[in-house]
C-alpha cells in the first residue's frame, strides 16, 4: 500500500520561548475576545504564581475573567459539565487551558460542549461529530501529552470510569504558549513520563503498514533521535534552556500529525497502556514504558526490517546484514534500557502490576473483536494477553 | 546563542494524494466564494488538459472564473498590475494560482495588491506590509520554491529587471491541492531543479549560527536525507509515485519554515545565485548547484563541526576524527557529485557563465554592506566575488 491521501490542517498559532505567556491579554483581546474561562488543574500552577500572573495579563487586558480549576489527571465529565455551564451562563467567548495534557483535553471538551444542545459525551462515544467549538488557548506546563497542538481529546466519564477519545480539526487549539522555562521545575519523573508519552506518538505512527511513506518515516526518527538525547540532559540539568525547548517543541510536533502524514498508524500501545493507568492508578507514561518493549517484541517478526531500521537509525545500532533480527531486538533492548535509564519502569512489577489481573485487563480493552487492535498487524484478545505477559516477566526474549 | 523565540502559524489546508485537484471547486465553493480568478502559465497546464479539468470543477460548483494566463518564470509586475485591475473589476473574491512557484507568486502578490490603494510593489521594496489579502488556492504542478505553503512570494519588475521578495503570514495559502501524478511528466532537468530548489531551502536554514537547536538540526536532515533518496528515483522512473509524493511534501516542509523554527538561516546563497538567474537566464535550480558547493567550500572554516556533522548525518561519510574537516569537505563532494548525477551543472562554464564577469555580479547582489550578507559568516563583496571564483573553477578545494 502506497502512501495514503491526506489532509491535513494545522492552524494553531504558536508562541515560543521565555515569557512567551506575558502576550495572552493582547492576544487573546486582539481577537476579539471578551470573557475568558480560566482552566486549570491543582495547586502547581497556583504555587509557582503563573496563575495569577496570566490572570493578571488577561485583565490588563481588559478581559473578563472566570475561573474553573480543580482538572484532575484522566479528566472528569463532571467538571466538563460544570464548565460547560459556566460558559453558557457568564457567555464565555475564549477558554485559556493553563497546565499539561488533562487540562487541555477538559478545556477542548468544555469548548465543543458549550454550542452543542446535546450532551458533550456524544462526541466521545461517536454519537455525534462537533460542528462548532469556542476557540481554546493554551498555556502549556508539561511537555507530552501534544494536546497543545493536537485534533484530539480523551476524558473520563465518573460513572464506570469510562475513558474515551473525540478527534476533530475543530478541537485544535487556536493559540499555543509554550514557555520551556515553565518546564524547569517539574519533578524529574513528570519528565521522564512526558518524554516517554512523546516518544509513545511517534512510535505509534512509525510502525505501520504504510509503504513508500519514507519522508515521514525520516521525519519520525528525527523527533525520536531527538528526545531521546534531550530528555537524559532535561534530566540530569533541568534548567537547560535548550534541553527543555527541544523537548517541548518534539512534544508538539509528535502528535499534531506532521510526523504521520499519508500512513495508517498503531495505535495499540496506547489502549493495551491505557487499562493500565486505568486499573493500577499508573501514570500513562510509565505504563507506556512497560508496553512498548512488550508490544514490540510481540510484533517483531510481522516486519523485521522495520524494527531493524528503527534499532539502526533511531538506537545507532550496527546492522547485522546476516541477522537482522539480532539488530531489531538489540534496538528494542536499548529502548528498554534507555527508558530504565530515565527513571521509567519496564515491568509488571514495578508498577505494582499482576500476572493473575491479565486476562481482566485483555477483557477490557476497548476494540473491536472483528477487527483486532492497532493497524500494524492487528491483535486479537490473546495476543493482547501475550503482549501484557511478555510486559509480566523480567526475561521476556520471545526469539 | 540558544533556540531564537520563534512564532509560527501555518493554516494551510493540504488536500494531498491522487485527484486531489477534483475538490477546487467544492471546497471554495465552501468557503462562501463566488468568483475565482484562475491563474496560470504558459501552455504545459493547457495542453495536459490540467486546466480544464479545474475550470470545470469550478464552474460545475456555480463559480465564477476569470482567466489570467501568460506568468512568466520570475513573474513581472506588469501581468500583475492587470490581475490586481481584473480582480477588482469583477470584484473577484479567491484567487486560484494552477502552476510552480512563479504563478503562485505572482498570485500572491495580486492578493495583496486588491485591497490596498497604493502600488503593489511597495510591499516588495518594505515600503509597506500588508494588512489584508484575498485568498489564495494553488493546484501545485512543480514541487520546487515551497510558495503552495510558505509565506513568501518573489517577483520582478519589468523596468530594470528587478528582482525583490515579500514575506508576510497574509500570504500562506489557504488551501493546497497536491497531487503528486501531475509531475510525472515534468521534463527531468526540471525535475532535477526542483529537487535541488527544496534542498537548498533546507541548507540555508541548516547553516546557522544559533546553538541548541537540536530538533530543527533533525527535522532538516530527515527532508534533505529524503530528497537526496527520492529524486533519483523520480529521474530513473517518473511514474513512480512514492519517489514523486515523499518529494513533493518535502517542497513543501522545506519552506513552510517548520524546519527552520527558532534559528537564524543564512540566505545568502539564494541571493549570490539570484545574479546568476538574472545575467544568464539560468534556472534558480541549476544557478544553487553551482554556488552551493561554492558557499559551503567558502564558509568551511567557519564551522567545521557543522559542516562535518552535515557530512555525516546528511552523505553518510564515515567521520574522521582526527580530521573533522577532510569529513567536512567529503560532505560537500559528495554533495557536488549528487548534484552532476542528477544532471546540475556544478560549474560556470556549464551554464555560460564568464570569470570576467564576476566583479558585475558581486556588485549588483541585493545587500547591506555594512552588515554583509548572510547570518552564518557574513559575506562582504569581496566575499562574494571568492565565491563566485570557487564556483569558477573545476579546481576549487580550498584546503
């Protein structure tokens, strides 16, 4: 299969660098805007006063401003709906989302649920596709998640902690503040976490079965090579300007589609993760380092040369003409050890994980029986057991 | 000096893929349009039967079309003058540009010369910039300038001969169709051209004199690392669609700037070819194969680890450690012979250029000589007339 047609739109209009948040007033007034909701999560954004100096800017502005904190990690439907309310009553015009990936997705909810009659949920469960959205903006704190620049949105519905996605060009932010010196003080497991998750959407869209898609494929590496020796210098200096720009930037430009243009991408990871988080409270990066290596070693043999190139140009492995399937596991190897090396669990264990929970686990994933999950090579039920059990045990070398 | 703040807005809408084209009219029809003035050149778009097609497209979507054909390579005010009169006239409301870069210029330069009072040409001097535009489509036939995405638009005024560019967000494109089987029948020198175009949009903002810049370093190895693979095979086999798609998207990356985010390019070699193009009516493709290796072996000593980090990463030369620069100036023969196996000429003799003329052309480029040209190393005319001597000679290493 050849490259795919595409369209592609991405009109987010973004504002890097230091103090990059000081211009939200003006920007966002410049727009014509006038009340503006105030979107943010815990006490972090509150303590380190960036709150209050958006707040600030947003009034010297002469703009009206109403406050929604309290988004939680896996955003709540609950306080989507209050938001939702909020809007319609004070006739919000602008949402200012100030935090990392939950905030974003609950401010993008809130912004299609506002002109919609209906209940915002249908968007997530495929009901109904948004056809209008007030604009968002984004003041960004935590490099991962690419919400920031991104079509999609996942949220949590309370009852039966249900987690589901809506896509929509519709949902992309409209401006994007990204500060990489607001990234200086997060604690040194959020950023591995967030390097992790940046790395997760390029993987994704770099295992396909797409041919002939080499320009992309080119452009995956690049922002993979990248992380991959800035997250490490983020790490061990959090206050390198450069290290934290990189890493913000690659945040982005992994999941506004740019590196996934004309191929189909996987996608399976992230919802074998995702029962994860869901039943262990794990965070999505860590689970992610736990099913990546797993997920990878499991699908191996489906397409070798692909995983030898990924372990050649994105590892710096040496290519074994003889054996390429030597040089394809030695690169997920160094994927593992590198994500060991960050602070990331690999293991079942580590995350307090258990074998006995697997098949519970497989039973949830959300996908379609008839079809198989991810587009790589699609995995049936038992395959996803296989991949959670090779994710169970510490020596895990299926060759 | 770290990653430069940068701000960055590309909502160019991509329709990319295989009759992708068949969608004109709809999808301004879409946009609230009523009347299109269809823009072209000479007779290749008539005669393949591509115009046609779009009339009736957009004619079939209840569109008003107004032709202006005959753009020229390095489009003339002159035929702009009559677009801009034409536009208001019949009080067009979307321009559609069917061509290369020149029609697309020139179609941008029309859209910001209908709404503004004075001489259009003011925004090419910097005596104005714009503040409003009509929209402009491009139905893309030659994957070369970037102009279906960049914000750029060069052209030429009749008296004198002279030649000056316009940069402003206004002028993006708001919709690109891109179909990558109409270039398999373009002639291979243009072709060649092309392809050597887009690399050099990526070279000039790969030599840069700004630090830390890790993330565009990548992305701009991944787009030249593409072209250097898929123009042959464009060459050998036209038909093949892979080759001609990966390389009409890299025209594309290579200039709408998100290669280039955040750091100083250097442009300077765009201006020494232009004197080129302008004395001997030599294609802007083939003027950059012969200045580029030219440039580069003149800059070499100013940073050699870039050159060889270029070497390496981009031509695949094995790094010699105890000499960085003999990797340095393998990057750049290997370069130069990439250049002769697509069929570039390398040389002044090869496109009638005379020795004796290089004082003329170093002092006729377009610069401030007090700052010099150029942001990696400055160049003074002096400067200037080396490089044109090194783009003289077969013998040119200057080690």
């Amino acid at each position: 299969m050849s490259m795919i047609n595409f369209r592609f739109c991405a009109p987010t209009r973004y504002i890097f660098g230091v103090d990059a948040q000081l211009g939200v007033g003006e920007a966002i007034a410049s727009l014509g805007k006038r009340r503006v909701l105030l979107h943010y999560g815990g006490q972090s954004a509150q303590k380190s006063g960036l709150l209050g100096e958006v707040t600030g800017k947003l009034k010297e502005a002469g703009l009206d401003v109403v406050e929604l904190g309290g988004v939680q990690p896996n955003p709540r439907d609950t306080l989507i709906d209050e938001g939702i309310a909020i809007c319609r009553e004070r006739d919000v015009d602008f949402i200012l989302a100030v935090g990392g990936g939950s905030v974003i997705d609950s401010a993008k909810a809130i912004a299609i649920g506002v002109p919609y009659e209906g209940d915002f949920w249908d968007f997530y469960t495929g009901q109904a596709a948004p056809s209008a959205a007030l604009p968002v903006g984004v003041v960004l704190t935590l490099p991962a998640t690419g919400s920031e620049g991104s079509s999609r949105s996942v949220v949590t519905k309370e009852e039966g902690l249900l987690k589901r996605r809506c896509a929509s060009d519709l949902i992309r932010p409209a401006i994007a503040w990204l500060n990489p010196t607001l990234t200086y003080t997060l604690p040194p497991y959020q950023t591995a976490c967030g390097a992790t998750d940046i790395l997760s959407h390029v993987i994704e869209r770099y295992f396909t079965p797409t041919e002939g898609v080499s320009l992309t494929d080119r452009l995956c590496e690049a922002v993979m090579l990248d992380v991959i020796q800035n997250a490490p210098i983020a790490l061990a200096q959090p206050t390198d300007y450069d290290a934290r720009a990189n890493l913000m930037w690659a945040g982005t430009l992994a999941h506004n589609d740019v590196v996934g243009l004309g191929r189909m991408g996987d996608w399976g990871s992230h919802s074998i993760e995702h029962e994860l988080s869901a039943l262990y409270d794990v965070a999505h990066g860590a689970g992610l380092a736990v099913i990546l290596p797993a997920w990878m070693r499991y699908q191996l043999d489906c397409d070798v040369m692909r995983f030898a190139q990924f372990a050649v140009r994105v590892w710096g492995c040496e290519m074994d003409f003889r054996n390429p399937k030597r040089t394809a596991i030695e690169g997920i190897d160094r994927m593992e050890a590198w994500f060991r090396s960050i602070g990331m669990p690999t293991t079942f264990a580590e995350i307090g994980a258990k074998e006995e929970d697997i098949p519970l686990l497989a039973s949830k994933v959300d996908m379609d029986d008839a079809k198989g999950l991810g587009f790589f090579r699609p995995l049936s039920r038992k395959d996803i057991e296989a991949v959670y059990r090779l994710a169970c045990n510490r020596d895990r070398d299926v060759c």
